[in-house]
C-alpha cells in the first residue's frame, strides 16, 4: 500500500471522515461495521476490542482534521472502556509553576516546549528530553511521571516538547511517518533543534544528553536517537515501539497490535543508522494499546542479542523482570523492565498525571539512574 494510497483516502481507514457522519447521523451500526473493515483490510486482527485509548495512538494523522471526533466514537459498541492500568486525566493540568514556558523556531519547523531548571545545577548538567504520549501535554507528562522531582534533587535540566494540534489533532509526535523520522528534517530535527539551543544557552554538558519518551512519544524517541547519535548519550523508551517500525498508518497499527516486525530501520540516515545508542526500554505486559511484543524490538535495535544478560526479579508494588545486558568489560549497553499487570501507563506515575500507574517500579528513577551509566565518547560526540 503506497503513501499515495492513503493521502487519496483509497484505503478504508483513510475515510475517516465517513465514520463520523455515521456516528453523528446516529448510524452506529454502519460506522462501527466500516471501522471493522478498515482493520481487518489492514492486516490487523479485529478480535480484540479496539478501546478509544487504542484508537487516539492509531488514527493520530488521520484525525488531526477532526478534533472532536473521540467522544463520538467512544460510543460505539466495543469502543468502550479504558486499558488495564491507566489513570486518564479528568481535567486539563494546570501549567506548573516550575516549568518555563518557551518556543523554538527553526529550518524544520517550529514547537513550543517547558523546561524545567534545577535550583543547584551540576555544572555542567545533564539534560533530558521528554517527548509526552498522544493526547497528553508538557505539563501533564510532567506530573505524570515526577520528572521534575527527582531532576531538582539530581541538577539536572528537563526539556518537555510540545506536540502542535496542527501537527496533529491528537498531539501525537507523527513516529510512523517517514518525514518524520529522518535526520535532517521534520520533527526529528525540530526536537534536536531545541536540544542544541538548550545546550548552547545553559551550562549544560553536551556529553551527558538523553532524549525520553512514552507510547507515541517512546516511538519518536527512538527515531531521534537513531538520527541523532552524534547528540544523545542514550535512550529511554517507556511503552512504544523501535525506530522506524511503521512507514505508514497500517503498518504502524499492525506494529502497536502485534509487535514490530524484525529490527525496521528508517530510511536516510546514512552512517547514523549503525551506530548503537544505549537503550533502557520499560514495558507493561498487560498492555492492550502498544504490544509488549514492540519492547523486543527495541532490544534488537539495541544490540542486546551480541551482549551478556543478566537478570532479576523486581518486587514491591507490582513484580517485573529486570535485564541487564552488558557487553565483555561489563558495560551496561541496554536495560530492559517487564512489568507484570501494568497497562499502557507510565510506571511508578503520579495520578496528577495521564496514563499512569502508580504501583508499577519507579520509571523515571530507573531511566535516570540508566542514563547516569552513560556519556558520549570520542566516537560519538
């Protein structure tokens, strides 16, 4: 299927828009019926029930004209419900009052971000870049996972970018597009953009950067420390998928239901694409919306099949699996953490938050302390 194909609105997913005047004309049966051809058309199995969460992560590009669409569809049958462990927001976050509110303009484009300052910053400080999931925005991803909290006692600097609605209607950082996950270009650049206008404007070391994400955002993750290996000292990547997983909207929802298949690349990186970035990977295996099978993927891409594991079990809260993969001088290359009950939520989250679970092992604190292990060489840098 070409990307001709769908830009024509050719494939039954890219009528989207005849979904909706099903559902307002009050016609549910139709819709539901051409929603359900549309999967099945696409190679995705249509046997489990697709919950709205689900929906929002796979029809991101398609819905960025139809804002409104979501509490319609949340009303036809099988759309019903939320994903095991996640804790929605009932409101709108308020702007915290720690975060700085700022925009970046560059060649690529333009986002508005927050940034988060230490009080006592490491000189020179580490900064980590925190890509929000589909829906969510920099200040509820920051309540959300108490980032801040632990960066204030840490020194460390915190950039959050904003998806643009226009961007996309859900706020979803557009991982499956292949504009978008190239070195050069889209938002890739756009996010490496404000990495290197914070480095050039703080104290901050440019030895010790790392990008971070969640779901949608764990994915763009991926795709800009792919491109950008030269930039980021390592990657952490909390329930989304391996770079370059999807070219387009039906691969990307066969990868977020079944797994990513094999070790997918994106394409024009050049040299880039072979260089490893140091990868911690954080999943849920009762996850219904991005498949725990997308964390193995990750692990490929991250070369843990030539390293030596060594593993745990994680207790208190909910029980997980810890790996560590280490390469011949015990250097740990990749991390991996499969917890077990936790949904498509961050884990160890604050129910300030969205998409939370606040019984899972701390994510933020296993990221940093991942992210501590690891700074650019000479090789890199």
């Amino acid at each position: 299927m070409s990307d001709s194909d769908l830009r024509r609105g050719s494939t039954p997913l890219g009528d989207m828009a005849e979904v909706m005047r099903l559902t307002r004309a009050g016609r549910l049966d139709e819709a539901t019926a051409l929603i359900g051809r549309g999967l099945s058309q696409t190679g995705v199995s249509s046997g489990v029930p697709l919950r709205p969460e689900a929906l929002r992560e796979s029809l991101g590009g398609l819905l960025r004209d139809l804002p409104d669409a979501l509490p319609s569809l949340s009303t036809l049958p099988g759309l019903s419900g939320l994903g095991r462990g996640m804790t929605p927001s009932v409101e709108p976050i308020a702007p915290a009052s720690d975060l700085q509110a700022r925009r970046f303009q560059g060649p690529a484009g333009a986002r508005d971000y927050r940034l988060f300052v230490p009080s006592a910053p490491r000189m020179p400080a580490p900064l980590v870049v925190m890509l929000h999931g589909c829906t969510q925005t920099p200040d509820d991803f920051a309540a959300g996972t108490g980032m801040n909290a632990l960066a204030e006692a840490q020194g460390v600097f915190v950039a959050y970018p904003a998806q643009s609605a226009r961007a996309n209607g859900q706020r979803c950082w557009n991982w499956f597009e292949p504009a978008d996950q190239e070195r050069g270009a889209g938002e890739p650049e756009i996010i490496a953009g404000i990495t290197r206008a914070l480095i050039g404007e703080f104290p901050i070391d440019p030895a010790r950067v790392y990008i971070a994400g969640f779901s949608a955002g764990g994915a763009a993750a991926a795709n800009v420390a792919r491109a950008y290996p030269d930039l980021y000292a390592a990657v952490g990547i909390h329930s989304g998928l391996a770079a370059g997983c999807a070219r387009d909207l039906p691969s990307a929802l066969a990868a977020m239901r079944a797994g990513a298949p094999g070790e997918a690349m994106p394409t024009g990186l050049g040299a880039a694409a072979a260089v490893v970035v140091p990868t911690i990977v954080i999943h849920g295996e009762a996850d219904a919306v991005v498949s725990p099978r997308n964390l193995d993927a990750v692990l490929a891409q991250a070369g843990a099949e030539r390293l030596r594991a060594s593993r745990e079990t994680l207790s208190g809260g909910r029980a997980g699996r810890r790996t560590l993969y280490t390469d011949a001088s015990g250097r740990v290359l990749a991390e991996s953490v499969r917890i077990e009950g936790s949904g498509h939520a961050w884990s160890g989250g604050h129910a300030a938050g969205s998409y939370v679970d606040p019984d899972g092992p701390d994510a933020s604190a296993m990221m940093l302390t991942f992210f501590a292990r690891h700074r650019l060489g000479a090789g890199r840098a």
